[in-house]
C-alpha cells in the first residue's frame, strides 16, 4: 500500500487539545455543574503555562492554547476529572482532508523514530455525526489503506498496538490526533466539598490527601510542630508537600499548630504507653477547631490498619471519638508498598523520606498501647486542663497560603 504523501510533509502545530472525561458522564442532571467546575479547574491549572480558551462542547471539553500545546496537554492530564487528553488537528468532516492530515500525522511520526524495526499500528474512528458517509470501521479501513506504508516500517496490530491514531467526526470538523496522554480520573476537585488533611510529615498521609482530591475536595492542611524538641527543617518539609500537592489543586492553607505544650502536659500527667494516642486525640480536637472555621466537612489522615502501633482498630477507635467531625482514612486498606507506588508518581516521596523527625517522635513511650480503651483515655485526659491546652495552641497557629509555583 502506498502513502497518500510523497514525503514527509510540514506538520505545524495542534490546533487545540481535546480533554475526555470519564466520571462526570454518569452524572446526569448534576453533569452541567461537575463540567463546569473542570473547566475552571482546567484554566487554574493552565495559567502558568499558557494562556488559554476552555470550551464545554457535547460531551468534550477544547482547550485552545495560544502557545506550548504539547506542555498544557501534559498539564492538563494533571487535573482530576480528566480521563485522557489529546493535541488535536481540526479539519474539514471530509474523506479528502482527514485522510490528507492523517497521512501528515502518521508521517512525522515515523520520521521522528529512532527504531528500525517496523512500529505496530491501527487507526480508531468514532463518529458522532451521522450523516458522514461512513461509518467508524468503514472510515478507519479507508483511511489506514491509504496512509500506511509498507510492513518494512509499519505493521497493523489492533490489540495494544504501539501508535493509535485518533479520529473524531463530528457536524462539520474533524478531530486527528496521535497522543493519547493519560489523566487521574476522578472528579474535579472542589466538588464535593472541602476537607482538612492532618500532616505528619511521612509517606503516607500526602498520599491520603490525593485520593481526597480524586474524589472532589479541595484540601486544607494542618501540620503539628514540636518546637523547640524539632527544628526548622519540618516545617521546611511540610511547605514541600504541601507545595508538590499544589500541582493537583493549586492553591492551599498550611496551618501550623504549636504543639510541644501539649506533649509535656501528656508526657506528666497520662500514663506513658497511652501518649501517642492521647497526642492524636488532641490534634482530633485542634483540628476539627481548624476545619471548622475553614467550612470543611471532613478531616483526613494517613492512617493505615494496623501499620503501626497507634493504627489498630481499639486504638483508631479512640483517636476518632475524640471529635465529631467525619475522618476519612483513604489508605486505611492499603499496604505500604501501593502507598510508596502512588507517592511517588506524584512527586511527594522523595519529600517525605527526608530525615527530619515529626512530633510523635517527641517523648515516644518505651511500650505504645496495642489496644487502648477509651475510658482510660477519658480518665487520662481529665486530670489535664484540656480545653485551656487546645485553646493556647489554637491562639498560636500560623497559617500560610502555598502554592505549587513556590508562593506562599
């Protein structure tokens, strides 16, 4: 079969990139709302990259970028809600021109390879408007026994294959495309609400906050600091998590606690093997204070059964009565290797292994209740003045809006 063009012809660039999403379709009479909440998400997101149009259009949303298409789809492909994104080629919806453009396509695509060996192929149409003379496996025949080259470079593979050039038909434009880059999924972020993340400084509580996010809200933090038995570098630490989730929600409130009071208070006056629950119950507290003022209807931790001694379920069980607020441990299930996966594809591991201690290791008791009973946790706290002790600590919070671009 020979191709529809002589050589390799000017390619130019995308004229727009064209965002699937997967989710918000289910959402039927809320889809309009979820829609436009992802396009504000999106022009967010975009912002620092490029200007750029957001265009809700039957089912797609077009981004028209004035420049560096290629780096705002991989941005965008960075927004939750979006399921794949795609720079695309718009054409006439005619046999001619779609053919001529994929033939273009297909074209540079070889001639940037570095491989010899033959590239497996196939070529997926959709077509919405129906009156086009073909339909979706009729067009993707025409247009792949035009364009291919010989087996020498290209083979048809219809599983898998390493190239899949796109073709959207629609009323009067045509959508080709070769890049499929894939997007978190999802729902857009502030859509279900907000919600208050307990920093800890590890591995595992950024990686809670991010599903958070999957599902739709937007995300406060709040970071206990043990001055003057921790140093700076914490602090340091938490602004970088912080600043790296920024990437998938852009802006967010940092409130930092003083909390070392606190621990002196449990450390002289509770039993020592119920101190790291008894300080988890007093951040319960603080920060159902914190959400409250912020309008968040949830608090989330990075708790996981049984992965240390304070996250069996006697012991979660106390920790959570502290407060009324709903926590929601998103990795509650999971082991510690699927953490360490999610951590690091989104940039917060490498953060969060840095050798800076965290407040619960201030005062650690020798042995840590296994199962704790809430009653003695009770009795515990009622020899401490434990309003005074959350008020004073509260009194001396910082808060601090950060971003992913380093502002704050």
């Amino acid at each position: 079969m020979a191709s529809a063009q002589p050589g390799p012809a000017k390619l130019g660039e995308p004229d727009l990139i064209l965002v699937r999403y997967g989710e918000l379709a289910l959402k039927k009479g809320n889809r309009g709302e979820f829609e436009k909440a992802l396009a504000r998400n999106l022009r967010q997101a975009l912002a620092s990259t490029t200007k750029a149009e957001v265009e809700r259009q039957h089912g797609r949303i077009f981004i028209r970028p004035e420049r560096r298409c290629e780096k705002a789809a991989r941005r965008a492909a960075e927004v939750f809600g979006v399921k794949t994104v795609s720079p695309a080629w718009v054409v006439a919806s005619d046999l001619e021109a779609i053919t001529a453009q994929a033939a273009k396509l297909l074209d540079s695509a070889l001639a940037a390879r570095t491989q010899s060996e033959p590239v497996s192929f196939r070529v997926r149409a959709r077509r919405s408007n129906k009156a086009f003379p073909l339909n979706s496996s009729e067009l993707e025949r025409h247009v792949a026994e035009r364009i291919l080259p010989g087996p020498e470079t290209v083979k048809v593979q219809l599983v898998d294959p390493e190239m899949t050039l796109g073709i959207e038909v629609r009323d009067r434009k045509t959508f080709v495309f070769l890049d499929r880059f894939e997007g978190p999924g999802g729902l857009p972020v502030g859509t279900l609400g907000r919600a208050l993340c307990l920093l800890s400084g590890g591995i595992d509580s950024p990686v809670a906050s991010w599903l958070a996010m999957k599902r739709g809200l937007h995300m406060g933090y709040v970071s206990f600091h043990s001055a003057p038995y921790i140093g700076e570098g914490f602090r340091r630490k938490v602004r970088e998590v912080v600043r790296a989730l920024g990437r998938w929600q852009y802006k967010a409130p940092l409130f930092t606690v003083p909390f070392a009071d606190i621990q002196v208070a449990i450390r002289d006056q509770a039993p020592e093997r119920y101190r790291t629950v008894l300080y988890r119950r007093m951040m319960q507290r603080i920060a159902e204070r914190i959400s409250a003022t912020e309008s968040c209807g949830a608090l989330v931790t990075g708790e996981c059964l049984g992965q240390v001694a304070s996250q069996t379920l006697e012991n979660l069980t106390c920790i959570g009565a502290a407060t009324s607020v709903p926590v929601l441990r998103p990795v509650l299930t999971f082991d510690k290797e699927e953490i360490i996966q999610i951590a690091r594809r989104i940039g917060t591991f490498d953060i969060s292994i840095q050798p800076e201690p965290d407040c619960c290791t201030v005062f650690q008791p020798s042995r840590p209740v296994i199962r704790g009973r809430l009653e003695d946790c009770l009795a515990a706290e009622e020899q401490m003045d434990v309003e005074g002790l959350v008020q004073r600590a509260l009194d001396g919070t910082e808060m601090e809006l950060l971003d992913h671009e380093g502002g704050a």
